[in-house]
C-alpha cells in the first residue's frame, strides 16, 4: 500500500514501487532506473539472466497503468551506459503512453547521444528543473531558500537495529532539511546506506508497503 | 631387454661425488619413474623430494650427453617464492650430470621479453604455476612451448588438492595428456589424511596408468610445550589476540638465535610486530614481519634474511607455511591455536632442519580454554591423527574460466575437450546435460536456448570451433584468470613510490586523509587514495588502528575436535593427566558449579535472559563451521513452529540463538529438533535462510568471470561493468536458480563449510545423548566467548519485515 505524504504544501503519494506520485501536477516522480543495465553486462560477455530488465519494464507499465500520470518526471540514471537494445524498447513505451509527457533530468550516468534521445520524444533538461516548490535533480544540489530539492543518484537506505543484535537494510525515501532523496527503481541496483538526522522523515519500502520512520530514529544508539 | 631395471647408477654416483647417499624413497622414486609410473612422492620438506623426481627425467640423457630439444619437464609449484631455489637445486644437478639443459621460471614476477624468450627457445625445464600454465594456454603462440613436453611434477600437491588451484592443475593436465598421451604426471606431498585419493585426484580416474604410492619413512619428532599465562584464573575466557602473552614470548625469542612467531591472522601478525618492538625495542633491526598483504619484494627481502640467518624472529601468518627451508630457524610458536594438526606439524617442522632432530613448538593460547587445544594437538600427532584435504569437484567457476581461456587461445571443438574434461577426477561425474548448460551460458549468456539478444563472448565457427576473436575481450580474460581473488584490495603505496602491501578496499573507505593506521610494520598517515591505490606517509602518531581482514576464520578440523572432547571428558572420569589439563580444571569447576559440563552422556544446552535479550547456547564442540550448519538447522527448526527472529554466533565449541522474546525452552527443545530426518533439505533451507552461500559467490563470480576485478588505472572504462558480488547473488537467486555457478556456491557451503558428513555424525552422536536444558544466572566459561562475539553473524526469522520494523530503530553511527 501506497503512503501519503503531506509536503510543503503538496500531497505526494509514496508507493512501494519506488516513485511517487504527485497528485497536484498528476506527475509521477521516478530516480535511478538503470534501464538497459543488464544488457550492458550481457554486452560485455556476462551472461546475467535478463529477467530483472523485463522486471523493469513490467514495473513501469504498471505504474503508468495504475496512476495515468500526466507527466513522467525522471531524476536522472534512467539508462546506464553505452546504447543497446533495450533503449529502442524504452522508446516504444514513450511511444504507447506519448499523450504522457515524458521529462528527463539527465544523471551521471545518462551518455547516449542527441539521436539517441530524439528518438524518445522526451523533453531533455541537462541538470535540473524547476517545478512548484521544488528544484528537480540527478544529484542533491544546493538551491535557492524558497525551494526544495527533490533528487535521485544515491540509491538510499538505512540500517535498523534491535535488541538481540537484530538488523535490517532497506530502501528508503529520505526528506531532510535542504532535500529529498528517492529510492533507485531500477531492479538491478545497490543500496547506499545513509546517516540521517533526528530532524529528517525517513520512510522504509518493504516489500508491499511503505512505513513512515521517522520516529525511528535514534542518535542515542 | 624391455624389462632391465632402469640405471639409476649415473644419479647415484653423483650423490656419492657430493657425500650424499639416496634415501630408499628416493632410489625407489627413480626407478618407479623410469619405468613408466605415474604416482606420489610422500616426502616431508627438507628430505630430498626434490631429487627424488628431478633427477629421472635427467637419468636417460647422461650417457649421450645430447640436449634435446624442447621442454621436457613441467615442474608446478603453488608459491611463486620456491622456483628460485628449486632452479638452484636442478642447475646443481645439470652440472653435476655434465649436461647442458637450460631451466626456465614463468611466474606472474617473470618479465615479459624473458617470456618470449621461453617461447622461440624453450627451456628443457619449466618451473611455474597453475595460473601460469593456464595464461600459457590463452595464447596460441605461447601454447608452442608445451609441445615436446612429457613430464609434469607438481610440488607441495596437499596444497593444492583441497584447493581450486588443484582443479585448474587437473584441467591443465589433461590437456597436456591429449597432446601427449603417454604423459608422466607425478606429484610431491606431505602426509594428509587422505593420500591415496589425492593421488587419485592428480592422476585421474583411470586406473589403467601404471601408478604408485611411494611414502618416505621420515618422520620428525615434534615437542609440544605450552606457555601458560601467569595467573590462570585472571586470563580472559574470551579473545584471539593472547598480548597478555607478551612476558613469556619475549625471553624465548632472546633464548634462541632465530625464532618464527606463527599467527592465525593478518591483523594479529601486526599486532604482535607492533608490541613485540614496544616490549623489547632491541629486536628492531632484526625482527621483521612477514604475510599475504604485504608486498612481494618485502617478503621476498624477510626470506633471504631469514635464509641467510640475519633474522632474529620473524613475525608471520601461513605466508611462511611453504616456502624455502630456513635452516636457521631453531624455535617456533604459535599464536592462537591452529585448529588443525596438519597445519601445526607444518609448522614445527620448519625448524630443527638437521636430519634426525627434533622441532619443538610453543603454543600461546589467546584464551583461557584454548590451553585444552594444545593438549588436544599433542595427542592427536602421537595418534597422527592428519586432516584430509578435500578436493574440490565440479567446480564450474573454474571450468568456465578454461573454456574461455581456450577459447581465446585459438579455440577448441567441443568434443575433443569434453572427452578430456570429463577423464579429469573433478569433473568425471559432470553430466551431459551440465556440459550443454555451460556452453549455452557462454555462447548465449543462458544455460537454456533464448530468444537473440546482444549477448556477446564465445562464437562458434562453421566447423563448430568455439572461439572469441574480440581483442579486448581477451585481453580481459588474460588479466582475470587465476582462482586467488584478491578482495577487491586497494595498493599502499608511498607517494614516493615505493608499495608497502594492500589492505582491503572497505579498511580504506573508512579513513579520512590525516588519519594514522599501522601497517607492515610502522605507523602510516593516510594522504589520499586514487584509484585502486591509496598513498601514505609515515606517521609520528601513535595509533591502534589495524586493518583486519574478513574472513580467514578457521574452524576446529574433526581431528582436533574429537580429541578435545576426549580430553574434556576426562574431567569426569577422573583420567585427567596432561598438565594443560590440570591447569583447567578450576575453571571447569566453575563451569560445573555454574551450570555443568559435558559429558559423554549429555548434551549441554544453557538458557538465560541478559540486557540483550535471550540466549540459547549449545555445546557440540565440533567446530565453527559446521556449528555453523548446525545452529541454523535448529534456529529453522525452531522458528517453524513460532514466529520469531534469532542472530547466530558461533564459536569451535558451540554456538548461541539469541533472540529478543522469551521462549519455552522446555517444550520447544526435544530430540525432534535433532533429528537427521529430511537433514538434506532442511540444511538446504537453513543454508538459503542465512544466506550462507552469498559468502561463498564472491570467488565464483570472480572466476567465471561474472566479476572482473580489472586492471589498475583504467578502472574508470569498467566501472559501468562494475557490480558487486551480493547483488549478482541477488540476481540469481530471484531469477535463475538453476544456474549451475549459483548451485555451486550450495555445494561449496556444503562440501567445505558445513561438511554435511560431519554434521550428520554429530546429529547422530546428540540423538545418542540426554538433552540437558541448564538456567544458569551468569554467562558461563563455556558461553561467555560466544554470547561476545560481535561480528559474523548468522541471521534468521520466521518474522514479516514489517513486524521486525516496528521493534528496531535506525542506526545511526557515533
């Protein structure tokens, strides 16, 4: 089940799938998918099996199915490296869902070429984006007062620990002070185990749901 | 004529011109060989093993006085260090014979124009590695060198077997063999526990070659003296450090002209080196340290000085297990215990080289229990009680790796090398289908038939040769083959240049620049790191910061084990005799009074509840590893009938399921839980519940090439390449997991860790026992190591995430 999220004066959705949906613009917000990841290892003579690369599109269809979103607000890491095949499959989606605008906020690891990127008929913004209260970005990045980063790149999550010497890692939407940081939607990505602060609002994806847990946490562990 | 005894008398009146008369396993070892065996020399370091099969590949040639052309002898070697002296030694006997052969080395240290040189003009003797032998198969140039060569010796063989570098030797052989059918292999080994298949392993499965076992009647007398801290009672119960040692180490290093000091690992090595100097700062200049992370010139520097007797005490790890024989050396102690008593024979036995003498070795116990070990050790050499090394099977990390690096070398037809891999001991029960599986993972990247997709590495030709042609790919296969993965280890170096060693990557991470660390020896101040190299300057800071390595935990081998329990027993029967023994018993008193000790007819468990929550401690004394295996079968079998979520430790006399919520100890534990029914797949289970095997997958992505560990400098091209091992796993598991590496990696946890045999003899001896349930109100000796232990963990829950969230909070760290 889906969270939602009061936010600077906007209602974000916060699904387990990774992204949120913004009801205000009717936009979703997705970071980090690494499309084409596991082709890129195939390519390379690594035979991965190609499951987690249908998983993928699988996530995003559905995504794309259950929200109707007017626009599709991608923070950056959307494909992850040289162009292969699967960018042309990614192309036929921006083609069946075309009345969706598409925005792409180009990440570190966005480097095919101008035609490349024509051909998906996506409005390209090479660093950020500004859009209501919020400056949109790949990596976290310092901006004016009145506005707030919302950004992808570091794939966050956080350790919980228990009595017993329990633990868990799992993926996270952070909020801080300054920014926001969603999780990696790609199904072939890593977690980075992030710090936060007492005064942040941390929410962990399991499986099916998503948790606030902020209340979590701890500086006298 | 065919059946006159082959004429030794050439070698033999050479060992008289040098005052040297050949010891029977030696004549017998010429003759066996020049009459066509193929076998195993028994020998123990230092003996002449040497000679023993050097010598009858030169014997034919002495009266003709011809060079032949071509290489003649393969002599594979596991350390790089030993060929140096090994080439000494068959220089020696060329001159001696009045030959003229020339004696190659091809390590990973050889320069590349000296390899070349190998290739236009071989040598008739070769002395290399596995690795190298398997690059000299990635190239069809270099594969000329083996052309004319008929006899391979692989040295230090027990080294080998129970190792992937033995399976890479199997393969390399039976390549070799199709080239020369009438192929002599020969290997040299000491005693383990297992000789007979260990042959079997080298030679192959079929019996119809000629073989022969040939065991040396040497055999050293060893002394066992233990070092027991000043007061017994006041000696911690738990550790692995043992500096409180210190006092009694210092005046036998003074006592004896040079000393090696055996550590179990690289952190403890430092460790020792750094306060040894503190204790007695007149050893600098003549003490040195010695293992695996520091570089090979420093070592190679520490092995002349030991060689040359310039050494006072060497502080080392098994880095110093092989290698060169350092007569010098008079005195040896040991750390820690060695947990296994191969390992510890080893060891003694690098000093009191002269024939006929006796090696003595102390042993240092870290804690206070540790002292049975030693009692332990000593009764198990009288009874020569020696580990078997278990050979690695099917093995298709490895197999992978030389198809590939066929593949780049030219190219092979598939049934001309499935007929060679399947006569290979490792694979002979490999399965057609497991065959097919391979190949279609290399040529399609899947092990079953898929639609086309880019996938790209082993092309298949027209007349069916399998091949790879790209130039960059073979480059990068050529880099990554071996079956030693470094840990992702980061280089340090000075900024002047000079390299000191490598620490693990993940040691690195955590430093900030300005922060002191010590290593190799000396204080360092990190600078920077770039790339795969961090840079240091030498520090004036003192500093406790030591980079300790993951794994290289041993586990307690079924030998040492088994007399430990014995020995415990005693206590009981009222035998006890050994003074290590005698020494112990205030301590089980108190483990009596506090709770019990084990009997033969009971089996110990203790349950009671601390600050961090409750502990289940169970004392099978089997071994950490297959504690290991045993401790997640039960923790399963528990948590089947009731919600709950255990963290795991485990120690070589038992181990604790820790959870955070009581449980009815007295209706939950019963002879049920172990029983050895469906054991197979309930350790199946467990093993995938503690993700046991991820641990493992790691070597096996890295030498199927599913992880390409790079070349330094140009790591920012791959870096897109670049994945870890944990999400590969992750990969496999969720989406294909029939994949034979990934079954590989349950095998391996199997096999090696778990020691399924082991574990279901242990299973059987409780089933056997009374299930004894003590409350104590204090941690005991017995559980006190085990409930500290802080680090490698297992995990286990029966739990949803979402229950386990709500009771946890997030870590924050300082």
């Amino acid at each position: 089940m889906h969270l939602e999220f009061k936010f600077k004066g906007q209602d974000f959705l916060l699904l387990p799938d990774k992204a949120i949906y913004w009801k205000q613009e009717e936009a979703l917000l997705i970071a980090d998918l690494h499309l084409g990841k596991i082709t890129h290892f195939r390519k390379a003579g690594i035979p991965l099996p190609t499951e987690p690369e249908q998983k993928n599109w699988a996530n995003l269809s559905k995504l794309i199915h259950t929200w109707e979103p007017k626009q599709i607000l991608l923070l950056g890491d959307l494909f992850h490296s040289d162009y292969n095949n699967q960018w042309q499959k990614f192309c036929e989606i921006t083609e069946i869902y075309n009345d969706t605008k598409w925005i792409l906020i180009k990440g570190n690891h966005d480097i095919l070429g101008k035609q490349a990127y024509e051909l998906s008929n996506m409005e390209i913004c090479p660093s950020s984006l500004e859009m209501g209260p919020f400056l949109l970005t790949h990596e976290p990045t310092e901006c004016p007062e009145d506005m707030y980063n919302l950004c992808g790149h570091i794939h966050p999550g956080v350790r919980l620990i228990g009595t017993a010497r329990q633990s868990l890692r799992l993926p996270i939407f952070y909020f801080g002070e300054k920014f926001g940081i969603l999780p990696a939607f790609g199904a072939f990505t890593g977690l980075h185990i992030i710090q936060p602060e007492e005064t942040d609002e941390i929410f962990i994806i399991t499986k099916n749901e998503v948790m606030n847990a902020s209340a979590l946490i701890d500086s006298n562990t | 004529m065919a059946n006159k005894a082959p004429d030794i008398q050439p070698l033999v009146a050479w060992f008289k011109s040098n005052d040297w008369k050949p010891f029977p396993f030696q004549k017998k070892a010429w003759t066996s060989f020049l009459k066509g065996y193929n076998g195993i020399v028994n020998a123990p370091t230092g003996s002449g093993k040497t000679y023993s099969l050097l010598l009858p590949v030169l014997a034919p040639f002495t009266h003709e006085k011809k060079t032949p052309k071509g290489l003649q002898l393969i002599w594979i070697t596991p350390i790089r260090a030993l060929a140096k002296e090994i080439k000494i030694s068959a220089e020696r006997a060329i001159n001696g014979l009045g030959l003229e052969w020339t004696v190659g080395i091809r390590t990973g240290d050889t320069e590349l124009n000296a390899r070349q040189k190998q290739i236009t003009r071989p040598p008739q003797i070769l002395i290399t590695t596995p690795e190298s032998l398997h690059i000299i198969l990635s190239s069809k140039k270099s594969r000329s060198i083996l052309e004319e060569c008929h006899s391979i010796v692989v040295d230090e063989w027990h080294e080998l077997v129970g190792s992937k570098r033995g399976v890479q030797t199997e393969l390399f052989i039976s390549y070799q063999r199709a080239m020369k059918p009438d192929l002599k292999v020969w290997g040299i080994s000491a005693t383990i526990g297992n000789l007979e298949e260990a042959m079997d392993v080298l030679l192959g499965p079929d019996q119809s070659r000629k073989r022969i076992l040939i065991r040396s009647k040497i055999k050293k007398k060893i002394t066992v003296k233990t070092l027991f801290p000043r007061r017994i009672e006041k000696y911690p119960w738990a550790g692995h450090l043992g500096i409180r040692m210190l006092e009694k180490v210092v005046p036998i290093i003074q006592e004896s002209n040079s000393t090696l000091i055996f550590t179990n690992t690289r952190a403890q090595c430092e460790i020792w080196y750094q306060k040894l100097l503190d204790a007695e700062p007149s050893l600098a200049g003549i003490m040195a340290m010695h293992h695996g992370s520091i570089s090979s010139e420093v070592r190679a520097w520490v092995e002349e000085a030991l060689y040359s007797g310039k050494m006072k005490a060497v502080v080392c790890t098994s880095s110093l297990d092989l290698g060169v024989d350092f007569r010098p050396v008079e005195t040896i102690i040991q750390i820690g215990s060695p947990k296994g008593v191969a390992r510890f024979i080893q060891r003694a036995g690098r000093s009191g080289h002269q024939p006929g003498a006796t090696s003595k070795i102390y042993f240092v116990p870290t804690h206070t229990l540790e002292i049975a070990e030693s009692a332990a050790l000593r009764q198990a050499i009288k009874l020569n009680m020696i580990e078997q090394r278990i050979p690695y099977i099917r093995s298709w990390d490895v197999l992978t790796q030389y198809l590939v690096t066929l593949a780049v070398g030219g190219g092979f037809y598939e049934t001309k090398i499935y007929d060679q891999v399947k006569n290979t001991f490792s694979y002979s029960s490999m399965e057609k289908e497991e065959w097919q599986s391979l190949l279609h993972s290399l040529t399609y990247g899947s092990q079953s038939l898929k639609a086309y997709d880019e996938y790209q590495r082993v092309g298949i030709t027209n007349d069916g040769k399998y091949l790879i042609n790209n130039r960059s790919m073979a480059q990068r296969h050529r880099l990554s083959i071996g079956t030693i993965m470094s840990d992702g280890m980061v280089r340090v170096q000075f900024q002047r240049g000079r390299s000191l060693g490598s620490v693990e990557e993940w040691f690195i991470a955590q430093l900030t620049p300005g922060d002191a660390f010590w290593f190799a020896g000396q204080p360092l101040e990190f600078i920077r790191l770039n790339g795969m190299v961090a840079y240091v300057k030498k520090s004036k800071k003192k500093t406790t910061r030591i980079p300790s390595y993951m794994g290289g935990r041993l586990s307690l081998s079924t030998e040492v084990s088994t007399v430990l329990r014995d020995k415990l027993y005693e206590y009981h029967e009222g035998t006890v005799k050994d003074i290590e023994m005698k020494k112990l018993v205030p301590l089980f008193d108190m483990q009596k009074e506090r709770s019990a000790l084990p009997n033969k007819d009971d089996f110990l468990m203790e349950y009671f509840q601390s600050t961090e929550g409750y502990h289940l401690v169970m004392y099978p004394f089997e071994g950490r590893a297959v504690h290991e295996g045993i401790a997640a079968l039960i923790a399963r079998r528990i948590a089947r009938e009731i919600p709950i979520s255990f963290s795991i430790a485990m120690n070589d006399y038992g181990f604790e399921l820790l959870s955070d919520q009581y449980m009815d100890v007295d209706s939950l534990i019963n002879q049920e839980l172990f029983s050895t029914k469906n054991l197979a797949e309930d350790i199946q289970a467990s093993i995938n519940a503690v993700e046991m095997a991820r641990r493992r997958f790691r070597d096996i992505a890295c030498i199927s090439g599913l992880i390409f560990t790079g070349y330094p400098g140009k790591m920012k091209k791959n870096r897109h390449l670049q994945s870890s091992a944990q999400l590969l796993f992750e990969v496999f598991k969720d989406y294909e997991s029939d994949n034979l590496l990934y079954l590989q990696t349950h095998e391996e946890v199997m096999t090696f860790q778990l020691e399924e045999v082991r574990m279901r003899h242990a299973l059987q001896r409780i089933q056997n026992q009374n299930l004894k349930i003590q409350k104590p109100e204090r941690p005991t000796p017995l559980s006190f190591p085990i409930i500290v232990d802080r680090l490698s963990r297992d995990k286990l829950t029966s739990e949803s995430i979402e229950d386990r969230v709500l009771k946890m909070k997030i870590m924050l760290e300082k």
